[in-house]
C-alpha cells in the first residue's frame, strides 16, 4: 500500500480513539483530509483544495437530510403557536402508560415506519409525536433515543426489505439473487436488533425510569429543543449536550412538543387548534397509506424507492404554510419565514458537525476521492479503505465461521464511512469470492456484511453518521449515545453472525 493509504488508515483510526477519548474529533477529520490529500498528490494546494473540496462533497450529500429535518422542525414550530402539537400527542399517551410499555412502543412503531420509508425522514414525527408522550410516562430520553436507534437505524436500515436497495446493492458483486440476501439480512438484523433491545432495556430502562418531577423536568426541555431554542455546546471533554433556555427568561413552561402543562388550567382548545391537530397527522397518515398500496398494490400508482424523504419533506412544507395561515392570516409571510429559519438553523446546529468528518470518510471511497483531490472528469479516484480491506482478503482462513467474523468485520469497516452503502458492492464481491473457497453461502456472507455496514454506518455506532439526528432530536449527546449503543449492538451483531453461520 501507498503512503497516503497509511496516513488516511492512521487517520481513522485516530478518529476511532479520539471518540472512545470523548473527544471532539472535527480538528482532525480537518488534518486528515489535509495529510492525505498531500501525500497523495504531492501538492500543498490540492491537499488546501480538499479540505473545502470534502466539506463541500459532503455537505451535498447530507443535504437532504439537512433539508427533511429543518422543514418537519419548522412545521411543528408553525403547529406549537396554536398548541395543536399538544392535542395531536395527548391521545398517544393512553398508550404509552408507563416507561416499560413507552420503550417498546418507540421500538415497534420506529422499526415500522423505518421500513417503509427509511429512519431519517421519519425521525422528526416518532421525536414529535410519540417522544414526548414517552418522557413524561417516566422513560430517560437516553433510553429512548437508543430504542429508536436501535430499531430504525439499526434493525430497519440494515435489511431495507421493503425498499430493497442495500440488498441490490450487495447482489451486484455476490452474483446471486437479492431476494436471497434480502431473506437472510431481515432474518440477521431481527435477531441482532432483540438481543441489542434487551440488553438496553436490562441496562437502561428497568430500575431507571424516571419520577414524576424528573420526568416532567425533562419534558419541559426536550420541549425547548423542538421549538429550535436549545442550543448544542460542545464541552471541552468532546461531550455535545443540548441546553434549552425558555424565551423571554423565566421558567419554562411545557408546550405541546413535550406534553403539555398543567391541564386543569389550560384553556379550552379553539377550533382552529382542533383543526390543526386533527388535519396534520391525517395528512401523513394518507401520505402513508398512498406510499404503502403504491408499493405492495396496484389500487394506486408506485411510487419509486427513495421517494419517501421528498414527500414527507414536501407535505411537511405545504403544511407550515397552511398551518401559518390559519395561525394568523395577517402575518403568516413573516411566521412562515422565521419558522423556517429557526428549521434550518436547528438542522445545522444538530448536524453540522458530521460535514467535516464525513468529507474525511469520503476521501477514502473511490465514488468522491476524484472530485474531492480535484482529478479530472472521468478519472477514476483512489479507493483508499477498499484497497487496504482488499489486502487483508487473502489471510482470512477458508472456514465458514471465521468467513462469517471477517464479513461482519469488514462490513463494519466499510461502515465507518457514516453510511455504509457504498461499499456494499464490494462486500457483496468479497461475500461471492469466499463463499466458494470457504464452502459458504454467498448470499449470508453479503447479508452479515451488509448488516456489519448498515447498523455501523447506518448508523448506531459513529456519530458522524444519521446517529446525530436522532441525538439532536431526543437532546441526548451524540457521542454518549454512541457509547452506550456500542456493546449491545456488537453483542447483537456477534450473537447474529453466530447464528446465521450455522442456521443460515
């Protein structure tokens, strides 16, 4: 290998020890884009061009994500001046009676709705709408931002069985059939998704709920994060918290994201906040149900995969500025403006730290190294973390077992890239190569590898991956919640892997 596949190794792996450390790792995603882009060009300016150029890559791609969070954020902002977000949570709280049932209610409804429209577009309406009804029934925020990352970005992502992509992806290199690796990754990221759930719920929920007056105390402030007025502040230790400060000072008061307040001296709802409760969720129920009969019946037009960001994006859109209307149909221009705003600063406030360090990521993967080191169109860019797995290929016994570990071994690797996805061709070739020297299935190699890339990139174990949403979301740190997804979810993946070895 070439000294710039050294130097971008070093620089992951520093990445790796400085989060372990707590420590805030965007300085050296910097020096590392930087030193690798010089040690491969050999230039000053190519390795100055790819640090912007990097920012730049990723924030592109990142930018719908960006987009989905900032526009849901806006919409239920629109929603909180005529407190209709109160009444649209109040009947999910005979549900969620108390913090034991409030964790696996989060836990089902994510890993549904996740596959069938991906966890990130619907991360904003599981932290609207069931979040705060969870927190005041005594579950720890913590606990319920890891139920949630557990089973969307974990369980849901890692199979993608209904879209179906990650599956095509792995099948283009394995040259075997998708539905094969699809069958075989649901069946691993049920299994891995259990054990990860119990564990935390042993852990993390049973014995630690939270009382009344805590319960309510969080509340308040995971209310102030959905009103865009909690700020992130990264502590010297590296830790990022979200601290909330009511407007105007004083002492803050529930609103409707986090449950409501004293009920017996509310007001009497108006019609236009009934209105507004009732025709929202509707609205992204039929949305819902459209997507689904598309995609499993012929009663109504297919909608193709990838679709459901932009339509929850574009419905929750449409919404703030009908929700803007009727609020106040003097000002409505003005209060959609600022909603908006206050959407994307809260975006990039809980975001913005992952551009940096997933540019530096992005140098490694042959789809943006060209554009990011300035290479000229149609040149092939430099697969620096491929080229270093494909060099380890070789030393990995021929036994299905150990076949089985190294898939889920690289598939991790290939998932510290924030994704995971990219690489899947390439685990899916790999999958294909040791299948046969090893006597393996090919099709549970890809799967285990695929499952390796999704729950790390996916993510549940990087914070520079959609991990950060759903910290920014509950007002957890991102890289506590890291911290304490990384054992079970590896526990899980083991005990899969295991499985799926032997089963499969």
């Amino acid at each position: 290998m070439s000294p710039a596949h050294w130097i971008y190794l070093l620089g992951l792996a520093a990445l790796i020890a400085t989060v372990v450390a707590r420590r805030n790792v965007v300085g050296l995603a910097l020096a590392g884009t930087f030193l690798t882009a010089l040690v491969y060009s050999g230039s000053v300016t190519t390795g100055l061009g790819a640090v912007f150029n990097a920012a730049i890559t990723a924030a592109r791609e990142l930018l719908p994500v960006f987009v989905i969070i900032a526009v849901v954020t806006a919409m239920l902002g629109a929603m909180r001046t005529l407190g209709s977000d109160l009444m649209m949570v109040r009947p999910l709280q005979r549900l969620v009676r108390n913090g034991h049932v409030a964790y696996l209610v989060l836990a089902v409804v994510t890993y549904l709705l996740s596959m069938s429209f991906w966890p990130t577009p619907v991360l904003p309406l599981i932290a609207a709408i069931l979040l705060p009804a969870a927190v005041r029934v005594g579950l720890p925020p913590l606990a319920a931002a890891i139920a949630i990352a557990i089973t969307g970005q974990g369980m849901a992502l890692s199979s993608d069985y209904v879209m179906g992509v990650a599956s095509g992806l792995s099948a283009q290199g394995a040259k075997v059939p998708a539905d094969a690796i699809a069958d075989r990754a649901l069946v691993i990221s049920l299994i891995a998704g259990v054990v990860a759930l119990a564990f935390c719920y042993l852990r993390d929920v049973r014995g630690k709920l939270l009382d009344p007056a805590a319960a309510e105390s969080a509340a308040v402030d995971l209310a102030a994060v959905g009103e865009g007025s909690a700020h992130t502040v990264v502590r010297e230790d590296g830790t990022q918290t979200v601290s909330a400060e009511p407007a105007g000072g004083g002492t803050a008061t529930l609103t409707a994201a986090g449950g409501g307040g004293d009920d017996g001296d509310a007001e009497a709802p108006s019609g236009r906040t009934r209105f507004v409760a009732f025709a929202v969720p509707l609205a992204f129920a039929a949305l819902l149900a459209v997507m689904l009969l598309g995609r499993f019946t012929s009663l109504v037009p297919g909608i193709d995969d990838g679709a459901g960001a932009p339509l929850v994006g574009g419905t929750a859109a449409l919404a703030l500025v009908v929700v803007c209307v009727i609020a106040n149909r003097r000002t409505w221009l003005q209060e959609c403006a600022d909603h908006f705003t206050e959407g994307i600063a809260f975006a990039f406030r809980t975001m913005g730290v992952v551009i940096p360090i997933a540019g530096f990521v992005y140098v490694g993967l042959s789809d943006y190294s060209g554009q990011i080191l300035g290479l000229p169109e149609g040149e092939q860019g430099p697969a620096l973390l491929l080229d270093a797995i494909a060099k380890v290929q070789p030393h990995i016994p021929h036994v299905p077992v150990f076949a089985s570990f190294a898939m889920l071994l690289v598939g991790m690797v290939i998932g510290l890239d924030g994704n995971g996805w990219p690489g899947l061709p390439f685990t899916g070739s790999l999958a294909g190569e040791l299948g046969h020297t090893a006597g393996a299935d090919p099709a549970t190699l890809a799967a285990i590898a695929q499952n390796g890339a999704s729950w790390t990139g996916g993510g549940t174990l990087v914070i520079w991956s959609s991990l950060i949403v759903v910290a920014g979301l509950t007002g957890v740190s991102v890289i506590d919640l890291a911290r304490r997804l990384f054992l079970p979810v590896v526990t899980g993946l083991v005990v899969a892997t295991a499985v799926a070895a032997v089963a499969l």
